[in-house]
C-alpha cells in the first residue's frame, strides 16, 4: 500500500522529468531571460538536492514529537513562490552545457532511491546529521515532504522557464 507521500513524491517527480523530457538539448541549455537559470540548471539543483537520500539514511533517533510537526511551516515557506531563495552554494547549479540524457538518467536514479527508501523505511524518526535551517532536525518524512515540495516549487519555476523559451523552428 501507497503512502501518501510515496504518491506524492511519484507525481512530482514524474512531472518533474516529463518537462524536462519535453525539451530539446537546446531549449534545455537555453537561459529564458536575464538571471535565470536554465531548465538544465533547474534539474542540475534538484538532482544535486536529492542527494539528501544520504542524510536520510545516516544516523537517525526515535523522535519526541509529531513526526509531521514541521509539514506545514515547510509547505507554507517552499510553496509561496512569491518568495524568492537563494540556493546554497554546495547545490548550485553547474554553469556550463547539461546533457540531456545524462541529467534524465540521473534524475529517474535519484527519484527512484527516494521513493524506495520511502516505501521500505521508518519515516517517523528524526535525521541527526543535519540541521534544516529555520527548522532544526527533521524526521525522514518531513524531509520527504520538503523534497517533494521543493520538487514541486521547481517544477513551478520550469513552467515560467518554458513560457519564455524561443520555439525551435521545424525544417
């Protein structure tokens, strides 16, 4: 049985790829306006970000709370896209040309860990070797949660990406 965040996480992810999937290397390497990152560096960061699977699986305690006490400041902070963040340097983007098939293969690896780790692991305890700013220590399904909701605010920036692309003419 589907957790609901196992579900959660499937359809970010499969939206996530579906985009970037639509694009060509061109349109994928193309920067849509002045200070934005591509739609390549926008999968860049979100498959740096997923390596958070590590933390997930390191060193980890009963938790002593609601295991879902923090679900709704992070949804309230990563789902207001009028806000706008700056990443953390060790998840920058790469600045140069993404490959396509590359980035993809690396992204459905990484998307396919989290979501195994999600159905076959406790998500109640609480992750110790990391500190979310704002936050403190998360449990792993609160860390689940700002993945798919980071996922989710990404997917809405490559949406405003998209729109700006210039269409590649057919010969």
């Amino acid at each position: 049985m589907e957790t609901e965040i196992i579900k959660s996480l499937k359809v970010s992810f499969e939206e996530l790829i579906q985009m970037l999937s639509d694009l060509d290397q061109q349109q994928l390497n193309e920067v849509p306006f002045e200070g934005s990152w591509t739609a390549a560096q926008v999968g860049d960061h979100l498959f740096q970000s997923y390596e958070l699977i590590d933390i997930l699986k390191e060193n980890v305690v009963p938790t002593s709370r609601a295991i879902d006490e923090k679900v709704q400041g992070i949804k309230e902070l990563f789902l207001n896209f009028k806000m706008k963040f700056q990443s953390p340097v060790s998840i920058l983007p790469y600045r140069g040309f993404i490959d396509k098939a590359e980035l993809l293969h690396g992204l459905n690896c990484r998307t396919n860990q989290l979501i195994d780790f999600a159905g076959s692991n406790d998500l109640s305890l609480t992750c110790t070797d990391f500190e979310f700013p704002g936050f403190g220590t998360l449990t792993r399904l609160e860390l689940l949660i700002f993945i798919d909701v980071h996922t989710k605010r990404h997917t809405h920036q490559l949406r405003n990406i998209i729109t700006c692309l210039q269409p590649i003419p057919y010969s």
